[in-house]
C-alpha cells in the first residue's frame, strides 16, 4: 500500500521547489526586453504548512530595470509588530511604479515573520524564537532557523551591493542607522562600504558594538555584503511621520547608487552638523538599580553631557529613589515605553560622543587621500 504521509510529504517538497524556482525566476536578468520601464513583480516563498495544511508565505517584491547596476534589498517585519517598516516597502514600490528604476534591481521581503505579525508579537509565536537572533539559520534548524535560512541564501544568490533592514524602536525615540562593527576576518571592506551608506540615510549613525553576531546585517557582514539596519520610530502602529522618514531615507541611498532620481521635495528630519558623517557608540546603560515610577529628565534627540541628570525614580510615596546619569557626552536616541522600572532594567538608550568615529567620507566624490570608500568602489 501507498503510504499517505509520504505521498504529502513528496508533493510539499514539490510545492517548496516550485516557490523557490518562482522567486528566482524573478531575480534572474531579463533580456530583450520591449520597453524601457521597470519591471514590478510580487510573489511568494513558501516557509512551512500548518496542520490544517494551510500554506505559510513569506511576500516576495522585485523591481527591475532593463540597465544592470546595483542590487539592493529591503527588508522588514522581522519583528512581528514592528509594522512600519512593511509600509515603507509599500510606498518606495508604488513611487517605483512612477519613476522608472534607472538601473539595477531592488527586491524585498516586507514581512519576513508572517507568524509573529498576525499574532502582533515580536517573536515567532510557535516557537518563541526571535529571527533576527536566528541567522544566518539552517536548512534542518528549528523553526526560526529554517526561516532565516530562506531568507538568507535567497539574499546572497543576487550578489548584493547593499541590504537596509527597517526595524522599529521605542514609542519615543528619533529615527537612526545602526550599523555592526568591523570585526575584521575580511570584513573591513563591506564595513567601509556600509557606513559610507549610512551617512547617505540622513540619520544619526551609531555603531552597534553590543549587538548578537546572529542578526540579519551581521551575518551579511561576516560574509562581506554591506548591510545596515533603519531604526524607525515605535514597534505596533503607523506613525506616518516615520513612514515620511523612512521612505526619504532610503530614497536617498537609492538615488546616492543612481538607480532613481532624486526626490524633489525638502528632507523631513535634519540631522544635527555635529554628527553628519560621525559613527557614535551605542549604549542602553545606566540600568535602572530600583523599583518605581521613573520621570525622564532628557527627551530623545537631546545632547547630554557626561554625569548630567537624565532620569529620576520615586516610590509609591513620591520619595526619590534614585538618580541616574549620563555615562558620557551622549545624544539620547530614545526612552522606555513605560515609565515603571525594577531593578535591572533598560530604561534610556544613547550614542555616545566618546571615542566616535569622525568624518570619513570625501565630499563630491573626490578621492580620499586616507583610502575611505566612495560611491565608484560600489
């Protein structure tokens, strides 16, 4: 006799191949082409089958120019209630569908945790697993790492020039890159390269130096593809003041690699002239050492120096507990969600001035006498 469970076994293997061959069908060159427009094209790639034997996808968006040049993928939702970033997707696709494509291709995975997002949680609800803690996964991993595999080896077949993943932060915060580390290992030149690119994006670069090696931009470093990480206002709604930013932002980097034109209209958010080109360090600390209601003193976007109040907690009777400081000269990039602490916890989140990196890349283009990567080495 057939065995039943094989036979459904061989035909989602058959479906798996069949997802995999359409995605990459869609990333292939295309020749002779009639008209000059881009090409937009949506798709899906499958990730698992549930019991009931419904399909789990994960939203596939290509756009295409006749011309070659650049390949950049976007992507988002790898927190399923980090929502922004999936609109922002949406927008720079329907101005593509305005403005041709110049060259090159641009192709995304919007919504990378489909599971996480319909349930409004930042991780994999089945699991419990965070993904962007889960790469670059495995083929025969547990869920999350099976996932970030699809992602990742679908990622690296185009042979990218840069990857921008959009993440949301806290409710208050101001918009910013992060960017990894050089950790070296052959990785220093994907590392010039990507925070050349970070200054494009008109935010407040911060480097990332406490940061999981298992995030989609460092596993893309480690195998040196430039990548960076948006950071873009709260996780759970649509601000749409951060949709302008972040659209604005990519925009730029965008037409920085010639594939579009630039925008026409004003930038929304103005980077102070202290940090346009610099890299700071990013730092969550002091940690909260007691319980209470804490009252911020500091509001992101505000520079601080060092040993300068910036929180203060109270008891349920209004007796000050405690008083926290600046560690060093920081701008504040953002502010817990909830204004009751315990001891231990997060509470304020700063680039650090001290030690930062200054003003590397040469202006118009001209050559850099110290080496630093320019747009012609992309």
């Amino acid at each position: 006799m057939n065995d039943p469970s094989r036979a459904d076994a061989a035909a989602r293997n058959e479906l798996d191949r069949k997802s995999c061959r359409e995605v990459q069908k869609y990333m292939k060159p295309k020749k002779n082409r009639r008209t000059e427009r881009t090409k937009i094209r949506y798709s899906f790639l499958r990730i698992m089958t549930g019991s009931d034997l419904s399909r789990r996808r994960l939203p596939f968006m290509a756009a295409e120019s006749s011309n070659p040049g650049p390949v950049v993928w976007l992507t988002a939702c790898g927190h399923g209630d980090e929502v922004a970033g999936i609109v922002i997707i949406q927008d720079i696709f329907k101005r593509m569908r305005k403005q041709n494509l110049l060259k090159g291709s641009l192709y995304s995975f919007p919504l990378m945790n489909p599971i996480g997002f319909e349930t409004i949680s930042r991780h994999i609800t089945f699991s419990e697993e965070d993904l962007n803690r889960s790469f670059p996964g495995g083929k025969d991993g547990s869920l999350g790492e099976r996932i970030a595999h699809k992602i990742f080896t679908s990622i690296i077949q185009t042979n990218p020039t840069l990857v921008l993943d959009l993440h949301s932060d806290w409710m208050k915060s101001i918009p910013y890159t992060l960017i990894d580390p050089d950790r070296g290992i052959g990785q220093t030149e994907a590392y010039q390269k990507t925070k050349m690119l970070a200054n494009r994006a008109g935010f407040v670069v911060i480097c990332d130096t406490e940061g999981s090696g298992k995030t989609l931009s460092d596993s893309l470093m480690r195998r040196g593809i430039p990548a960076l990480t948006l950071e873009l206002g709260e996780s759970f709604v649509v601000n749409e003041k951060n949709i302008e930013n972040g659209v604005r932002s990519i925009w730029s980097i965008l037409s920085y690699l010639e594939m579009t034109k630039p925008m026409e209209e004003p930038a929304g958010y103005t980077l102070p002239e202290l940090l346009t080109g610099n890299v700071l360090r990013y730092c969550d600390k002091p940690f909260s050492s007691t319980s209470g209601i804490i009252r911020f003193l500091a509001a992101p976007g505000d520079f601080v120096k060092k040993g300068q109040p910036i929180a203060k907690t109270y008891n349920a009777f209004g007796k000050l507990q405690e008083t926290l400081t600046a560690l060093d000269d920081s701008i504040v990039l953002g502010h817990a969600d909830s204004s009751v602490v315990f001891p231990g916890m997060r509470v304020m989140a700063f680039g650090m001035t001290a030690g930062f990196e200054t003003k590397t890349e040469p202006s118009n283009n001209q050559p850099d006498q110290r080496g630093t990567t320019t747009r012609d080495d992309l």
